[in-house]
C-alpha cells in the first residue's frame, strides 16, 4: 500500500522496535495470557500502549459478535502463526 510507505517512512526510531515480533507468540507466551491480555491489557500491563476492545468495543460483526470467540480466535492465531520455509 503505498500510502503505508508515506507513513512508515515518517515514522522516527528502528521499525524493529514499534511492535512486538508476533511471530514468537508461539515461543514466547502462553495461551492463558493471550486471553487475558486481549480481555484487559492494562489489567496484566499498566501503562501499555495496548488498547481495550473487551468488553465494551468489540466487533459486533465478527463470529456473531461473541467476544470470548473472538478471543479465541485471535488467541489461536497467534498461537499458530509461523515463518513459512
């Protein structure tokens, strides 16, 4: 998207370090703490940058609008996800 490369080229500092690498999530994290950090992530960290779309603002439109589906389904993407060979 080339109105993406505007932006990401405004964009002070290393890229490296705007976002965690989601492609550890599998290393890194436990699946218990993804849904807990999806339900309220200044709950398990004060402070971050992370914003809360449980339970007020969740999707209506997405898997029937059932947010602990959605966590779910989000919790297990990332839990699957992986660099392709």
């Amino acid at each position: 998207m080339p109105e993406m490369a505007v932006v990401t080229r405004r964009l002070p500092g290393d890229p490296s370090g705007w976002a965690p690498d989601l492609m550890l999530s599998r290393q890194r994290l436990k699946p218990s703490w993804v849904e807990n950090w999806l339900r309220d992530p200044q709950g398990v960290q004060p402070g971050t940058k992370m914003p809360a779309y449980y339970p007020d603002s969740y999707p209506p439109d997405i898997l029937g609008g059932d947010p602990e589906k959605q966590i779910q389904a989000m919790k297990d993407f990332l839990m699957n996800l992986r660099k392709e060979d």
